[in-house]
C-alpha cells in the first residue's frame, strides 16, 4: 500500500518539472535518428522493426542513467530522505516504489514510439508477435539499467558520480557480449567462464528476445537483474544509516 | 514514554553521542539545548530512526526503534533540521502525500490535510510549489507534516529557526497548545524558547548530558538568581553600603555608577533588606526589581566546563 503511495507520488514528480517532456522528446527523437539514418529502416526493404530496437541498448546507455541518477542522490542531496526514511514505511517500499515509478515512465516514452509500428504496418506486413516481444525485450533490458543506475545512486549525493557510475556500468553489461570482450577471455579461460561472461550480456538476451523468441531464461536474465540491483540498492541505503 | 538507554554514536573516530541515558514521560515538552555539534540532531536521528545507533536501545512508547522500526515511526512525527520537504509539489499534494502514507483515505486523509492547513495558516498559500515558499512558510508545512497524524511523540529539530518574531511565537502556541500527554522534544539554541514552551532542560555537550532540570531550576542556578538590580537617578555611593548587608556576596556596578546588581549568597531573598536600606539612605531610585536568572549566562557556564 505505501509503496502504491510513493509510486503515485515519484511518477506524478516527473511531470511537474520539464524533465518528463525534455527526456520523451529527446528519446524520440534519437530513437527516429538511429532507426532512420544509422539503421537504414527504408533501405533495407524490410517490414520489421530491427532497426529501431537495435539501436536501443545504446540509446538506453545514456538516457536511463538521465532518469536513475536523481532517484536517491536528489533526495541526500536536499535532505527529503530523511523525511521519507522517518515515515513508516519499510525500506522496500521506497527501493520499489521509486524504481518502479521510473520504470512506468520510461515504459510511457517506448509506448509513445508506437507510431513506428504503425508505419511498417502500413508499408509492409511485419511479425507483430516479434514487434510485440521486442518492445517488452527492450522495456526489461530499460528496468535492468535502470536498476543498475538506482544503486550507483543511492552511493552518491552528487548525481553526475551517479550519473557517471551508471553509463560506466552499464556499458560492461552490454560490452560482456561482445567478442571484443569475449576473445580476451576465449584462448585461455575454459568455455564454462566465457559462456557465463556472454550470458551476463544485456545484449545477448536482448537479441534473441527481439527475435521472437520470448524464452523464460531470457525473462529470468532481466528480472533477477532487476532484482540483484534493487536490493542492493535497499543494502546501500541499509549501510548509509549505521555509518 | 520514549526510554533511551546507553546510546552512544560514533561517526569513524568521532565519538557524537556518548553513553548517555534519560526518560521522558508523557506530558513532558523537553528542550534540548547545547552548543552547535554537541550531538542534539544526532540522537533526535536516532530516535526517529534514520541513523542508527552505534550501542545501546531507543524506545518509543514500548516499540524498539531499531527492531520494530514501523510501529515506532508510526507514532512519532518529526520535523528534521532545515525542514526538508518535497521542493516541486504544494503544500496540499505534500501534505496528502504524507497523510496517504501514514495510512488515512479518502474524506479522513482530506479531513486531516485541512485540519492542519488551518492550524498552521497555510490557505493562502496551498498551490504554491513548496521550492517557491518564503522560509516561514516552508517551515510550517514541515510542521503541517508532523503533526498530520496527532503523533504521540513529536520531534522538532530547531521548529523556530529562520522564523520572524510572530511566526515564532505562533509555534510556541501551537506546540503548547498540544494535548497535554504527549511527548514533545524540540532542540534549539534560543533559550528564552525553553522557558516559554520547556517543561524540562536537558543540555548535552560533546556527546554528553550536562544538565537536566526544569527550566526554572537551570534559572536558580545563575548567579543572578533573587539578585536585586537598582537604577539610580543621581550616582551615589551606594556599592559599600549594599555589600555590607546581611546575606550579600557581591555588587556590581556599571561605569556610570547608577546601575547597580545586588548579587546573593545561596538564592536567598534580599529584596527586603535592601529595599529597606534604599529608604533609610533615602536615595533617588527609579527602578529596582529582583532579577530573574540568567539561562544564557548558565548555559555558558554549564557547556564550556565541558569544553
């Protein structure tokens, strides 16, 4: 009920400063950006949407540590946490409400690009299955950055450290996929580890969900992600009061 | 009843609060009083349950703070230093927010937001963005907030700070005005506060509880206590007469000599006996009043034999 409470209260916060319709613009903007000129969308004479969700990972990079890095530094900062961390409410409630909060609104500007689906329905006759789980692909992959930002947030009161922290972060996420960082690994460490380092990769899971394939180790990837981070965060916050 | 029972705090090697223990029973209005860093913000932290304790156990009202931490916060409202707020909402989104929290719905949750908008005269202010508020105004929505809930236990850390004289007299008023069993702790350095809202003093400096007395205890510990001060109309020699009286351990005279404190041994009565002598010398005298005491100059006194 009380996270119900601060959810309502951080979701409404975004609107009441520019910062809701500076982010949408600029996330629709890029987004059009990337899949019209860096992706070729007219050019390759396909009616599916890889193109746009290819670039998502990179967009989400810089945009996601934009939103995450003022969910606990702004509160350190002008001293509100110790109001919110003095009401009855349990440290979950806050770790989840604010993070869920910043989730919904991220998930609201990927709902708003829905006019990309609409034209290659219209130019062509795309896999909207596909369509469809690579927009939840993409929003799991928005939570697990998003809760990877949440954390370096609650270790900081300065929110370009957190800001820095997150982008530093996220990048080896996406980067463990990349055979660039996998030949490092491949000539020496046995297979098990180099899977294990691939497996760690937002970009692995992402690729195959945007595929089609909406499997359950891919679903479990993100969500305990998810998981892992935010209550790590909830431990940050834990440490911060006792020291 | 809030019982804190060895708490001590230490951030790295700086001991903040240290081993100190006290009560405070319903009805009581605490003062916490003491130099700037002397731990008060520090244990009103702990008591509300942001920081937690380095040893020892904070109840509030029979819930452990640091192990039945919700039902203990449930009851207590707090203003925190600098009454910090959520800058980008008004005050009526805020204080909704807060009453929603703490568990009322509905008419009741609007209900009680209008029952302290009221008590805080806040009308004209309701759909303002808090971060645009004159610091008075913020100050009371801080004060809205803690109180929303009719809280058993309310801690005000410095309620009056930044506040003009009539908004500071206001709160003085609004936190006497509190039903008469509960428990009330503001800190705050301005010591005529103590004696207008105070039911007790407690003084703690360097970590550590100095004085805990009534506030007209801490008065009659002042060297001015039952002084008698005369203000003469012509300069007279009246100093060695004065001291000579029974019962008199000093008189102090200003530099124009017409200003005179009869200063006495022990806290016993001398207005008598020198009121008496003023009319046997028949001096010209346009004021003379006994003298209450000096918390400042007590205060003073009490911290820096810490220090």
């Amino acid at each position: 009920m009380e996270m119900v409470v601060i959810f309502k209260r951080e979701f409404a916060s975004y609107f009441s400063t520019p910062l809701a319709s500076v982010f949408i613009v600029i996330f629709l903007v890029l987004a059009g950006v990337f899949t019209f000129y860096l992706g070729n969308f007219y050019e390759r004479g396909q009616a599916d949407l890889m193109p746009f969700f290819n670039f998502h990972p990179w967009l989400y990079l810089f945009l996601v540590p934009a939103i995450s890095m003022r969910l606990w530094s702004e509160e350190r900062k002008s001293g509100s946490i110790e109001l919110l961390m003095t009401l009855p409410i349990t440290k979950l409630d806050a770790v989840v409400g604010k993070f869920t909060a910043a989730w919904c609104f991220i998930g609201l500007a990927l709902l708003l690009t829905i006019p990309m689906w609409i034209s290659v329905n219209y130019l062509g006759d795309p896999d909207n299955g596909v369509i469809f789980a690579s927009y939840l692909g993409s929003w799991l992959m928005a939570g697990s950055f998003l809760a990877i930002g949440s954390c370096m947030s609650a270790l900081t009161k300065s929110q370009v450290i957190a800001f820095i922290l997150s982008v530093v972060i996220c990048f080896l996420f996406i980067l463990s996929g990349f055979p660039l960082v996998l030949n490092v690994f491949k000539d020496w460490a046995p297979s098990v580890v180099v899977d294990a380092i691939a497996s760690l990769s937002f970009l692995t899971h992402f690729s195959s969900i945007s595929k089609g394939v909406l499997g359950f180790r891919d679903l479990l990837y993100f969500l305990s992600l998810i998981g892992c981070w935010l209550f790590a965060t909830a431990i940050v916050i834990e440490l911060q009061q006792a020291d | 009843m809030i019982e804190i029972v060895n708490l001590s705090r230490h951030f790295g090697q700086l001991t903040a609060i240290d081993d100190i223990s006290f009560t405070v029973e319903a009805g009581e209005v605490l003062g916490f009083l003491g130099p700037n860093g002397a731990g008060k913000s520090t244990t009103m932290k702990m008591i509300t349950g942001f920081l937690a304790p380095s040893s020892g156990s904070i109840s509030v009202s029979g819930f452990d703070i640091g192990t039945q931490t919700i039902e203990a916060q449930k009851r207590i409202g707090y203003l925190p230093e600098g009454a910090p707020c959520y800058e980008d909402m008004n005050p009526l989104q805020f204080l909704g927010f807060i009453a929603a929290i703490r568990g009322f719905k509905g008419d009741e949750q609007q209900q009680k937001v209008a029952q302290v908008v009221t008590t805080m005269g806040l009308e004209s202010v309701l759909t303002q963005k808090i971060e645009t508020l004159s610091k008075g105004f913020k100050r009371r929505v801080g004060l809205a907030q803690a109180i929303i809930h009719n809280p058993e236990v309310l801690i005000l850390d410095e309620p009056t700070d930044g506040l003009d004289p009539n908004q500071k007299h206001q709160v003085r008023n609004m936190i006497r005005s509190l039903s008469k069993d509960k428990i009330v702790i503001i800190s705050t350095h301005i010591l005529e506060e103590v004696t207008a809202v105070c039911t007790r003093a407690t003084i703690i400096a360097n970590g550590k509880i100095v004085s805990d007395c009534s506030p007209a205890e801490l008065e009659s510990k002042s060297r001015y206590a039952h002084a008698v001060t005369l203000h003469l109309t012509e300069q007279q020699s009246a100093a060695t007469k004065l001291s000579e009286l029974p019962g008199v351990s000093e008189v102090e005279v200003n530099e124009e000599g017409k200003l005179l404190t009869v200063l006495t041994e022990g806290g016993q009565s001398i207005y008598e006996q020198v009121n008496d002598l003023v009319r046997q010398e028949s001096w010209q005298v346009d004021a003379l009043y006994v003298e209450k005491g000096r918390l400042d100059e007590v205060f003073r006194k009490i911290t820096e034999e810490v220090v």
